[in-house]
C-alpha cells in the first residue's frame, strides 16, 4: 500500500516541524548531538503517525536505544500531543524532565532509560518475549544508530532474538553513517551490515530513511512478519534537513550558534 499526495505533504511538513524543534532544543540548551536527531526525524514522523498502536495498556513499545538523539524524540511526543509542547523549552535545563538521554518514569512515552549504547535492543527483546508469553498482541520497535551496533551487546540481543524467534519485535538501524569519533566504515568493520543481521536469522528490509512510502512499507511488512524477528535499515543523512548540517561529523557534538540557527530555521520552512 502506498502513501497518498496527501498524506506525504501532511507527513513532511509534520517532520519539518519536529526538525525545527530539535534544532530550537539544541540552539537554546547548547547542546549536542542535533545531526543524529535530524536523521531520523522521518522514520519517527511515519512510525508515531501511521504505524505504533499507543493507546491502552496493551501498546507498542518504542525505544530510542540512540538515546542521545533524545531531542527528536521528545519533539515528536511533543508533536503528537503526549507531552506537552511548552515542555520543550525546558530540555536539558536543571531539573527538566527532558534531559540529554530519555529517563523512564520521567515523562510519558518514554519507555526505557537509554543513552549507554548498546542496551535498547536486549530491553525490546525482554518486552517481545513477555508479549509472546502473556500472548499480547503488542511490537517492541527499538531504534538503534549504525554506529551502535559496534556493542557486542547488541549482537547478543541479536542471536537470542532470532532463537526466541521474536516476530514482535522491530530493529530499525539509522544509518547515517556517522558515529561519535569518525565515520563507522573508518571505526570498525561494521560493514556489509546487512549480510551481518542475515547471518543472525533477521528478516532483513533495506530502505531510503527519507523515503515515506518506503518507510511506510518497510514497517507494513515488519508487522506482517510471522517467523522472525525484523531489522529495517534505513539509509540515512546526518543532519538531514539543514544544508550545513548535512553528512559533517561535527554535528555530532556541536551546537549551532545564533546565525546557523537563523538559516536553520529559514531552510526548515
């Protein structure tokens, strides 16, 4: 199935918004790690519109495991009305519940505490088990970032995923390219990663992280999956959106400063 007109032009303007958002966050916090938000601002625009079931006690869980792009995720809380907006202004302040990396308990649709990479995907593997033993018809979604999968850790939550074959659970991996140091082919050989999450008996899907219909889809079969656990690798630009932002590490820690946020947010209109 397939994305009408508008349906695409409601959905890009929703990202736009949540892009304009994560930059304010970091402009006026000076804080870091605003590329990582951007990139996956359009996976999180399709999957809180269209995809995640967040209503009763029985919902789909998400997991930011990337939990230093916590700026992304709170503008799109904020942009589907599970927190409140004026909350935004108040990120990474002292005593804000909108700190650098999510905390759960603090807010609401904030499932699990990330931040500490690696960890996101074992938790969604021990909420899809549960789901499978209480026979609840619920997913985990956890997104991960493509320098990330770096962590053993995640290749462990891997192996016992597809062993349990977890088919409610959903990894999607933004892979922008870009980790904390340098670019991921230059830190480790992480790359062919899609032979790698094959190799572990995923049900592996391929996409344009800013194509919605191929986003759109890429969950559509996620959720229709009945064997296996899925893993959508998304192909994505750090920084996506603000043209000085886009594929430069340094984003990764900078924040912008009064003029980069003006052309920021002229470009983000």
């Amino acid at each position: 199935m397939k994305l009408d007109l508008d349906d695409i032009k409601k959905l890009t303007e929703m990202s736009k918004r949540i892009r304009r958002d994560a930059v304010t966050m970091a402009y006026k916090a000076c804080s870091s790690h605003v590329g990582a938000a951007l990139s996956m601002a359009d996976i999180l625009t399709v999957l809180y519109s269209k995809i995640l079931n967040l209503k009763g006690e029985n919902r789909d869980k998400f997991i930011l495991s990337k939990g230093h792009a916590s700026a992304g995720l709170y503008a799109t809380l904020a942009e589907h009305g599970i927190i409140e907006k004026e909350l935004l202004g108040t990120y990474c302040a002292n005593g804000s519940h909108l700190s650098g990396h999510p905390k759960r308990g603090a807010l609401e649709g904030v499932e699990a505490s990330t931040g500490s990479l690696g960890h996101g995907l074992a938790i969604g593997c021990g909420i899809a088990l549960a789901n499978k033993n209480d026979k609840v018809a619920a997913k985990a979604v956890v997104l991960m970032g493509d320098g990330e999968c770096d962590e053993g850790s995640v290749w462990e939550a891997a192996m016992f995923a597809s062993s349990r074959k977890l088919n409610n659970l959903i990894a999607i991996v933004d892979n922008n390219k870009f980790q904390g140091l340098g670019k991921v082919d230059e830190v480790t050989g992480l790359y062919p990663l899609v032979d790698k999450w094959k190799a572990f008996e995923w049900n592996v899907i391929t996409i344009n992280g800013h194509d919605y219909n191929e986003i759109y889809s890429a969950f559509e079969n996620a959720y229709a999956e009945k064997e296996k656990p899925t893993v959508i690798i998304a192909d994505t630009i750090k920084g996506k959106g603000v043209s000085f932002m886009e594929g430069k590490l340094e984003w990764h820690y900078k924040s912008p400063n009064e003029e980069q946020y003006k052309i920021a947010m002229k470009e983000l209109r």
